[in-house]
C-alpha cells in the first residue's frame, strides 16, 4: 500500500499517540471523551500493521478493517480539538480511504454504493461535529433558558 518508510513512520506516531492516550487515561484516571481509548488506539497499530504488511487481503477482511477504523476514527467528534486526534485521525481516514479504494477496485460493480456509504459517513460526522460543537457553546437564549430551569426546578 505505500513505501516501507512512510508506514514505519505512520506505525511509529500511531504508537506514539497509542502511548499518550495511555498517560492521559492515567492522569484523568479514565478514558478522555469524545476520544478513542488507549486500547482503540493500540487496537489501529494492530490493524495498520496488518494492512502495510503488504500480504493479499480478502475483500471481508478489507472490509472488517473499514468498519473498525471507521468506528474508532468516529469517537473523534472534534479531532482538531484533541493533540492526539489532529495527528492520528488524518491517518486513520486515509487508510479507510485507501481500504475502501481497494474494495472498489475489486468489486467494479459497487463501487457507487462505497461512494454513497462514504458520503452519509461523512454527512453523520458533520451532523455529530457540529452538535457536539453547538454544546460546547450554546447560544444565549439556551444558557439563559438552562439558567431559568434550574431556578425553577430548586423552587419546586
């Protein structure tokens, strides 16, 4: 799939960030949210170890990978947000892209249906991205709404 040195490269900062996702897990005593867990991330190094491999993978296993990266890089509901996601989810998604390139190629007569796939995957992220980053931030009227409930909710 790509050059020796380049999937070292990814394998090595794939378990770089595996590692800081451990230390940070360890320091908040839990999993940080909106993120992939340590174990997801060591889990990512597993399967892009498989996929530089270089060994002939059947369209099932091809096809299992996508689903798993596509459920890990998916925690991220704001990547840009996160030091380990700005690095790690670019890459994720490339080698989606890449598996599912392949799956196109080996089944011609589906390839549209990846596409559509891909498009609604990437239509739920920007509906899950911009919720998430609308709490985050409510408008006014919300925060004063919530102000108002909770005054009314003590009094009762």
């Amino acid at each position: 799939m790509k050059s020796e040195c380049t999937s070292t490269s990814v394998l090595e900062l794939c378990a770089e960030s595996a590692q800081w996702a451990e230390q940070r897990e360890s320091e908040l005593r839990h999993s940080a949210p909106n993120c992939p867990t340590a174990a997801e991330l060591w889990h990512v190094v597993e399967i892009l170890k498989d996929i530089y491999a270089g060994d002939k993978m059947s369209a099932q296993q091809a096809n299992a990978y996508i689903l798993e990266l596509e459920g890990i890089s998916d925690k991220w509901l704001y990547p840009e947000g996160d030091s380990i996601g700005i690095r790690l989810h670019p890459i994720l998604e490339s080698a989606i892209e890449g598996l599912s390139q392949s799956l196109e190629a080996a089944f011609p007569d589906s390839a549209e249906m990846f596409r559509k796939k891909a498009s609604l995957r990437g239509l739920k992220q920007a509906v899950q991205r911009t919720t998430y980053l609308r709490s985050l931030n409510p408008p006014w009227w919300s925060r004063i709404w919530i102000r108002l409930s909770a005054r009314r909710s003590r009094s009762e």
